[in-house]
C-alpha cells in the first residue's frame, strides 16, 4: 500500500457507517506501522487474532484505542489476553469461559466478552451451534467475573452472498432471542458479523460491530 492509504481507506469506510456501528480494524499480518496509520483514519478499535502480535502493537499503540481479540483463543494465552483486551469475541465454550473468569479474577477484573456462534454450521469450524448458544450463555453467565455483551459469528467460510446473508439473519434472530430472556449478566450490546466482503451485507442484518482487514490494510500476505 503507498503511504497514506490506509488512513484513506478507514476514513472513507468510516464515514459510510451508519450511526451506531463501530468499525474494528481486523489488524492480524499487519505491523504497528500500518495499524498506527489506521488509528491515524480515525480507527478506535483494533482486533487481533494473535495475542503475541497484539502484545507487540499494544506497546506502540497502547490505550489511545479499545483491543477486541478476534482469533481463537488458547487457554495458554488467556492470562495475557484478559490483560490486553477489552472484549474478547470470540467464546465459544463454558471450559474457555472458566478459565478467562479465573485470570480476571486473578487481576480484579470483570472481562467483557462475546459468544461466537458457527452460524455456517461448519463441522471444523470455531464457535457453537446456533440451537446450543442458549445453554451455554446460561451457564457462563453465572461466572463472577465475565460479563456477556453480545454474540459474533463469522458466517460460511467463502459462502455465497445469500448463504452469508443467511448467517446473518439467523443469528440476528437468536441475538434477539436471547435479549429478549433477559438473562441476567449476558446483555446483548454488540452484534459482530461482517468483514470486508460482507460487512454491507451484515450491517443490513442488524450488525453494530464489523471487522475489516483487506478493505483497510489491503490484501494480506500469507504468514
Ligand atoms: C481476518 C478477519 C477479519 C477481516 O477479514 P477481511 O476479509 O480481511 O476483512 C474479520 N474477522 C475475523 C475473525 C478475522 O480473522
């Protein structure tokens, strides 16, 4: 990317957003460089797949924007992401739950979190079944020291416009579903679905959260 397109390309997607979407700049292969020139656009959510870069881009960027992390999560990084981040996206069991309550526990800290759901219903895929996010919130949401703000869902891995449109949908429906139970300690604030190529499309189907990597950062290299 020449110098100066990144700032271009978050600025122009963020004033396209309708009020009340947040934009998180999905940041996984880029340098802190580049995502300094995000922040520069007007950025104030970054997202990290990896907890090891964002511990890198964290000590450039630090607090002048929120940390969501994106990725999957291994129990072995969970001590440092509940340090970092200020929302963690992407839960998807009752083990992982336990284990994020424990180190938040540990530092004094109630962690803001999202259940992801396999809207795709892809067998290899992250996340829980669309029929098993009830239960599962039910039960993490008795955890002291979490705290449910929402659902994520990434849709079919390379699905069609419909199918993903679809994703959306559906788990727009079980987001107000759940609000709707009012349960108490899983909130539903944030609905996170949509990326470069299909964050039209989610905002449409109710999205307040997209994460756009390519859109901003340009097509990644592969790691
Ligand atoms: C990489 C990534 C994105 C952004 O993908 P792009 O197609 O580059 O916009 C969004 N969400 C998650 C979870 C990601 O890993």
């Amino acid at each position: 990317m020449k110098h100066g397109e990144i700032k271009r390309n978050a600025e122009e997607i963020l004033k396209e957003l309708p009020s009340g979407v947040l934009l998180v700049a999905a940041c996984k292969t880029r340098v802190p460089e580049e995502i300094e020139e995000a922040v520069a656009g007007g950025v104030g959510i970054v997202g990290e797949n990896y907890v090891q870069e964002a511990v890198k881009a964290f000590e450039t960027i630090g607090n002048r924007v929120k940390w969501h992390f994106i990725g999957h999560l291994q129990k072995n990084k969970v001590k440092k992401a509940v340090e970092i981040f200020d929302l963690i996206e992407t839960v998807d069991s009752l083990a992982l739950a336990e284990e994020i309550d424990k180190r938040a526990k540990a530092i004094n800290k109630i962690m803001p979190i999202l259940i992801e759901i396999n809207s795709g219903r892809e067998q290899q895929k992250f996340g829980v079944f669309p029929e098993n996010a009830e239960s599962l919130i039910i039960e993490i949401a008795r955890l002291s020291n979490v705290k449910i703000m929402g659902l994520m869902t990434m849709g079919e891995l390379g699905g069609s416009s419909r199918t993903l449109r679809n994703c959306f949908s559906e788990t727009k429906k079980l987001f107000d579903l759940i609000k709707a139970k009012n349960i108490p300690n899983a909130g539903m604030k944030y609905l996170s679905m949509g990326m470069s190529d299909s964050y039209n499309i989610a905002i449409e189907e109710g999205a307040n959260l997209i994460r756009i990597g390519t859109r901003i950062f340009g097509e990644r290299k592969m790691r």
